[in-house]
C-alpha cells in the first residue's frame, strides 16, 4: 500500500472561518448534549466557551444558521419522545423526528454507483485511491476519489489525521493511496457549499461494499435532508425486515459520511444513537443541516 500522510502546510492553505469555528461550536454542542433537559441559556453557554453572549449568538448562527437556542430545539431528543408519547405511528415518528422548517430545499443531488462483488473483494486490490485533508464546518473531513468519484468522506479533530487515515484505509487495504489534495479539493468545495448542490451538477460517488451494505448505503441517499428514518424502517425498505441490527451495522461501516446521510439514521425510539465519528458531530450535522432548511 502506498501512502504518503499529510504535512501540516496542506491543511493551512485550506482554512476556512466555518473551519476556524467548529471548535467554539463543538464545545457549545457537547455543553447543550449535556444539559439539554435543563435548556442552558446563551449567558451558560456563552460562560462555557469564555466568550461574550453576543459574540457567541453572532459565531454560532454565522456557522450554523441557527442560534444557539434554536440549534438546541432542533437536537432535543424530546422532540421525538414528545411525537411517539402523543400517539404518531413509529413509522411517522422515525420521519418527523428530523428537522423540518419553512423556507427552500437545499438537498445534495448525488448520483452513484456500486462496484462490483468482485472488486469489493479484492479489498481495493488495482484501485488507486486519491486523499487530501480539507477544512470542513465539521472539523477536518478527509476526502478520498477514484477515477470514478467520491469513494470516502471522514471527519477528524486536528492532529487526528493519521488516525482517520488509518480507520478509512483500512476499509480496502490493497488500494494505492496517493496524496493529491488538487485532485480531492473540488469535491469539498461542492461538499460543504449549498450554493452549488444542483440537479444539473450531480456530485458523482462510487460506493465501495458488500451487496447488502451498499443497499443499506443507497437507502440512506434516498432519506431528505430534514428528515430522518429508523434502522428498522431501512430494514423494511430493502426487503429485510429482521436485519435491523445489520442495517445499524451497516450503517455504521458508511465510507461516506455526511454525503450518504448515515447522521439521519435513529434508533427505534427516536434516540441519535451512535455515530462513527462522534454523536456530537453527528448533532452538529444535524443542526447545520436545519439552519440550511431555514434559511
């Protein structure tokens, strides 16, 4: 396997300020994950972070859309409890759990495709797997392509790339890896940029799995943003309705997150459950993506 790990110039030519303030916004998350029962005002939230109320209400609402009280109503695990408590029908639940808001879609247009049986089971073998590391609203993504497009998306904190390297490369052990962030930085600039998710510009992805994952992975593509559905419920859409426990499993083997929405998959009662690269990313996701639907 040939793999070149990143110096730290290449991630400082691709700061961004939504990069620079993710980790205001992580500690802001984890603080609201906390205590959400006890809604935390913008003065507790703001002391958490040692910032100002107004600078934080200004941070915050720049990086998500949403002001902090607004981001806690959107990630209250209430909400769903309150929805299956009042009588609604799992099925309806599993949906309305996510956020919902007024105002124009933005969704991300994907088209994709699977590799063949045969190829997953070489593990990558004669695949080269183009990498860079790129400043996200989520921290840092690494983003991996082939020839045929996206192949892996994972979120890290710095100092952490290795680690996310090691995690992603080792899902095809016998692929080429070539550091090449001229050849991953388009797609992150489509990734994390609403303006240009169009129809007419479909972002291009090849899923790299076993038959029943990719299934699972391609069941999550057809999730809204704004919405949500259970494991159980993709276990009915892909024909097997006793596999929830692999359809979770599955999910949480997804090489691309954020782009296949794996962070729009909850447990039977509503619950975020797991997510493979932290639940308070997972919330942050979540919550971006419902200040995208307001505004």
């Amino acid at each position: 396997m040939n793999a070149r790990m990143p110096i730290s110039a290449s991630l400082e030519t691709d700061i961004t300020p939504e990069g620079d303030d993710y980790e205001t916004v992580r500690r802001v998350i984890e603080k609201i994950s906390l205590d959400y029962r006890d809604q935390p005002s913008l003065d507790e939230l703001a002391a958490e972070v040692g910032q100002s109320p107004t600078a934080l209400q200004k941070l915050f609402t720049r990086w998500a859309g949403l002001s902090p009280k607004a981001f806690l109503q959107a990630v209250t695990l209430d909400h769903a409890r309150r929805l299956l408590d009042s009588g609604m029908p799992l099925l309806e639940t599993s949906y309305e759990v996510g956020m919902s808001g007024p105002g124009r879609l933005h969704d991300l247009f994907v088209t994709h495709e699977a590799m063949s049986p045969g190829d997953y089971k070489t593990r990558g073998a004669g695949l080269t797997i183009r990498y860079g590391y790129h400043i996200s609203p989520f921290g840092v993504a690494l983003v991996m392509v082939t020839e045929r497009g996206l192949a892996g998306l994972s979120f890290n904190d710095p100092g952490h790339e290795r680690e996310a390297f090691a995690d992603m490369s080792g899902r095809w052990p016998n692929a080429t890896y070539v550091e090449d962030m001229s050849a991953t930085a388009p797609y992150a600039a489509r990734i994390f940029d609403p303006s240009r998710w169009r129809a007419e510009e479909p972002l291009r992805v090849v899923l790299i799995g076993s038959d029943f994952q990719v299934r699972v992975w391609q069941a999550l593509l057809r999730i809204p943003m704004g919405r949500a559905c259970s494991y159980s419920s993709i276990a009915s859409e892909i024909g097997a309705p006793a596999a929830s426990r692999a359809v979770g499993a599955a999910v949480g083997a997804n090489p691309i997150s954020f782009v296949v929405p794996c962070h729009r998959a909850l447990g039977k009662s509503g619950a975020l459950t797991g997510y493979h690269w932290g639940l308070t990313r997972k919330r942050a996701i979540l919550g971006w993506e419902a200040g995208q639907l307001s505004a």
